[in-house]
C-alpha cells in the first residue's frame, strides 16, 4: 500500500485523468478528496472508490478559479483528517474559439488563464499552510505538450500551461529545504471525455485517433488515463522522494522522440516503419 494513511486532494477529480488517479490512489490505501465543478459526478466517483473498499470524499462543489469553494474542501479536510499530504491539480480546459492569433478574443484568454493557471496557484496557496506544518507534501501538477511544443495553435491554453511550468519550477525551488516536492506531468493525447466535446463516439472517432497515434505518437497507440494515473502515483509516494521540480512527459513517448511516421526516412513513406 504505496500511499497508507496519506490524504490527497485531486481537483478536477470527477471524471478523465482526475477519476482514474483517484481510483489508483484509493487502491495504494490513500483517503481521496474529490474536488470538482461537476459535484454530482464528483459524488459518483467517490460512490464508486467506497463500493471497491476505498475511501473518499466529495465535500462541495469546487471551482478552482473561487478560491472561497477550494477552502471549504481544504477546511473539511483538515477538520475530519487532520492533514493534508497530495495535491493533484488535475482541473482545466479551454473556452470559447480555437485560440489562434486570427479567432482568440481577450474573454475567452482571460478565462482560460484564469482556469489553467490561478486554478492551479488557488489550491497550492490553500493547502501550503498545511504542508508547511508537517515539513512534507507531494504537489502533482498538470501542463501540456503544446506548451512548449505546440502540435496545435491552442494560444491561450498553451500559454497558461506553459506558466504552470514556470510556476511548477518556481515553487519546487522554494519549497524544497521544506520537504515539499512539486512536480508537473505533460500528457500527450489522452482518451478523456474531453474528446466527447470534439466528435461523438463512434467508428468515425476511432478511426482518427488511430490515425493521430499512428502518425505522432512513438507508442503508436493512444493514451488512457490509468497511463496518467500511475505517473501521478509515483510522483505522489515514496519512490520519487528524490524527485522535484521536474517534468514528466506520458505521451507514449511523445516530447522526447518523434514517431517513425514523423519523419521521412523512417517513415511508412520510405518504407521503413514495422507493420
């Protein structure tokens, strides 16, 4: 049991990437705190955590971006458990157009900044006072491949996870003589409800994120939120007690090579890529 008797809050906890490494941590023996805007699938998860023999919780309806709903969750924390040990920042997204430098409008960029980036420093702040105390923490937060390798023109989403970076750097530099670690993860094309909002389910969509791995990802497969689950894991216990203020890319390889199919010489095209 990697995280016995450990506290974790996950925002953005409900479904996705958040849901499945809440799972993984109630199964290492972890209390989980469920934190999202979506309260009722919040209340889902930890239904489902306790019916498997976990425990959790879902106090309120947290927006990230109100740091008033994200005290009340760390408030009732503290107040049944006493403690506070991880915080996975899994909450975000983007609004409105596309986001190129042709269709991006300054509400649609405020309001993402303010989702990405002050969603992530909210929870930080409010349960920093905490870890302080105990001298140890485990702080997981959540950036993207195009942030500094952009696959898309997604400005003011790429931009805000590009500052979580920053942010990340920073606070792992700081807090580290105080024995909190803060790390982020960069995922690569992840099977999410995410992409129910981009196409409906169906042979259509499979086909093309077959395609999309086959041509960018090393792996050639997509990735599944267990993938994420199990970094977030590691960066949360034990084993990565050495490890802070770093980046971890789970993009089937995705930010450190590029797939065959990517460039010519290896590629389908030359006749080289294993079928």
């Amino acid at each position: 049991m990697l995280l016995k008797d450990k506290v974790a809050i996950i925002t953005g906890g409900a479904k996705g990437m958040g849901e499945a490494t809440g799972k993984k941590f109630a199964e290492e023996g972890a209390t989980v705190i469920i934190a999202d805007l979506d309260f009722d699938s919040a209340q889902m998860a930890v239904e489902q955590i306790q019916s498997s023999g976990g425990r959790a919780r879902a106090y309120n309806r947290v927006d990230v971006t109100d740091s008033a709903t994200i005290k009340a969750t760390v408030n009732q924390t503290i107040a049944e458990f006493g403690k506070v040990d991880i915080l996975v920042n899994c909450a975000g997204g983007t609004f409105g157009s596309n986001g190129s430098s042709e269709n991006i409008n300054m509400n649609d960029w405020d309001r993402t900044i303010n989702l990405n980036l002050n969603g992530t420093l909210y929870p930080i702040m409010e349960v920093l006072p905490y870890m302080k105390e105990q001298k140890s923490g485990k702080i997981v937060n959540f950036s993207s491949m195009g942030a500094f390798n952009a696959y898309t023109v997604v400005l003011h989403y790429h931009a805000a996870k590009g500052a979580v970076e920053s942010l990340t750097h920073n606070l792992a530099f700081e807090l580290a003589p105080q024995g909190i670690h803060v790390n982020v993860i960069s995922p690569g094309p992840i099977m999410t409800p995410f992409w129910d909002e981009l196409m409906p389910q169906g042979p259509e969509r499979d086909q093309f994120t077959a395609a999309l791995a086959k041509k960018e990802v090393p792996l050639q497969r997509m990735g599944t939120p267990e993938d994420i689950a199990g970094v977030c894991l590691f960066l949360s216990t034990g084993l990565s007690d050495y490890v802070t203020g770093q980046k971890i890319n789970v993009g089937g390889g995705m930010g450190n090579i590029i797939s065959h199919n990517s460039t010519f010489l290896s590629s389908e095209e030359n006749g080289k890529v294993n079928k």
